[in-house]
C-alpha cells in the first residue's frame, strides 16, 4: 500500500478498452490506492524498439517523450509502482508487410519489466485484451487456442464467442468478475502446469510466456488465450487471498460457465 503522496502507474497499449476493464476491475478489487492509468498508443514490440535503442531507459522517461498529459507535475520519485499491460499481437507487422512481432524480443522485454517497484512488471493477454471476454457457456475455456502469428480478427472473433453479459463490461459485478477470475486463473495454472484448478501460487510472466512458447506457440503455432487483469488480481492478493474474494460469488467453489 502506497501513502497519498505517491501513485500506482498503469500503462495501457490502448486507450479504450484496457481503460474500461480497468474501471471494472477497480470498482470490487482495486480501490484503495491512488492509480494514474496512460496510454502508449502502440504495441510491445514497437515499445521494445524505443527503449532498446536508448539502452532501455526509464518507461517513464519514455512517456514523458510522448508528451503524456496525465504525467505533467508527477515526479518520478512519487511513482511507487509501475504495471504495463500490452497484448501479444503476434501478428503485428511493419508498412511493408514483414513481421515486426518477435518472441526473443517479448522475452527480453518480460525479463527486464519483472518488478512493479523497479524498471515495472510487463503483464501480456493473449492474443489481445479481449481475451478477457472469450467465455462461453458450455465451451471448456482451457481448450480455447488462436492462431499465434495470423491475423484472425480477434476483436470480433471474441465478441461473437462469448456470453453477451461478458461482452458487457460495464455491467460486470462482483458476480461475473467471480466467474472471469476463476476461469483465467485456472488456465493459467493449466498452461503452465497443465493443471486446470485455480492455482496455489502466482506465476513470473515470463514463466507463462515460456510455457506458452514451449506447448502452443512453437509446435502449433497457436496460443492459449489468457488475460492479464486476472493476473494482476492473483499476484496483487496472492492465490489464496483472492480465491477467499471469490469464492463465495461461486456457486460452488469449483464453478465454471
């Protein structure tokens, strides 16, 4: 916990949807802290380009160079912790057509932002963020792939696959966030430990990109969709903190959709 004097810095690749799930999220789970949320405007491998070329400086110098209003008057010092949520995008591809998206680059980048109190902690949804809406009743969540390096059109893939509440993200309660943080949770524990129950521990990033490289990515060439705000919920109050917020939203306490 941070005092009033200091912030929390979250830094989104987009400026609309992440911003949304982020004032859902914050609504049940994130309302005690001061939190200043601005948006890069592009994707993590762009990012990766910008501050490798300057020797990866501060991501929040970074910002300053885009002239960010939302930074004006915040001294560094005062920032306590820094999130940054981009998407995979492993389709991402420069003017020319040639691919700009690149797994050794992502895992340098998810090595280097590993601490929320230092350089920042990088948190990746895959595909994209509307990952976190890819939840259907009747349709097993774990078994839910994409295509890792195609441009499938995942925005409307994922509104057309899911249950209308989830594609509502403004009328989420407690209820439905329940439902969500369970779901993604327990994928996560089965992409990395192929285990799919909500997990006893947090999981490093780079630890699920790994697992994703080594079971989805490089013999498939597909990815498991998984979303990143759950994540953060399971790392901010530890496996079992956040089971006890949920569960007694469950209808049982292994409920899935």
């Amino acid at each position: 916990m941070v005092s009033m004097s200091e912030v929390i810095l979250f830094i989104f690749e987009g400026a609309k949807k992440e911003k949304e799930i982020f004032s859902a999220l914050q609504k049940h789970f994130l309302n005690d802290d001061t939190y200043l949320c601005v948006t890069f405007n592009t994707d993590i491998y762009q990012l990766y380009q910008k501050i490798q070329h300057d020797d990866f400086i501060d991501i929040v110098e970074v910002l300053r160079e885009k002239n960010t209003a939302e930074l004006e008057g915040i001294q560094r010092i005062k920032i306590a912790e820094i999130y940054l949520f981009f998407d995979y995008d492993g389709h991402a591809m420069y003017p020319d057509k040639t691919p700009r998206a690149n797994d050794r680059n992502l895992q340098e980048m998810l090595a280097f932002f590993d601490n929320e109190t230092e350089n920042g902690k990088l948190y990746i949804s895959y595909p994209m963020v509307e990952a976190i809406i890819h939840l259907k009743t009747g349709v097993d969540f774990k078994d839910i792939k994409v295509e890792a390096k195609v441009n499938i059109h995942y925005k409307k893939l994922a509104s057309q696959q899911c249950d209308s509440i989830f594609s509502q993200i403004k009328k989420w309660e407690l209820n439905h966030w329940a439902v969500i943080i369970h779901k993604h949770c327990s994928k996560l524990n089965f992409v990395t430990t192929d285990n799919d129950v909500f997990p006893n521990r947090t999981f490093e990033q780079l630890e699920v990109f790994e697992a994703q490289l080594e079971k989805y990515i490089t013999p498939a060439n597909q990815i498991a969709v998984l979303s990143a705000f759950p994540v953060l919920l399971l790392d901010y109050y530890g496996a079992k903190g956040l089971y006890n917020r949920i569960s007694s939203q469950l209808t049982t306490p292994q409920e899935l959709i």
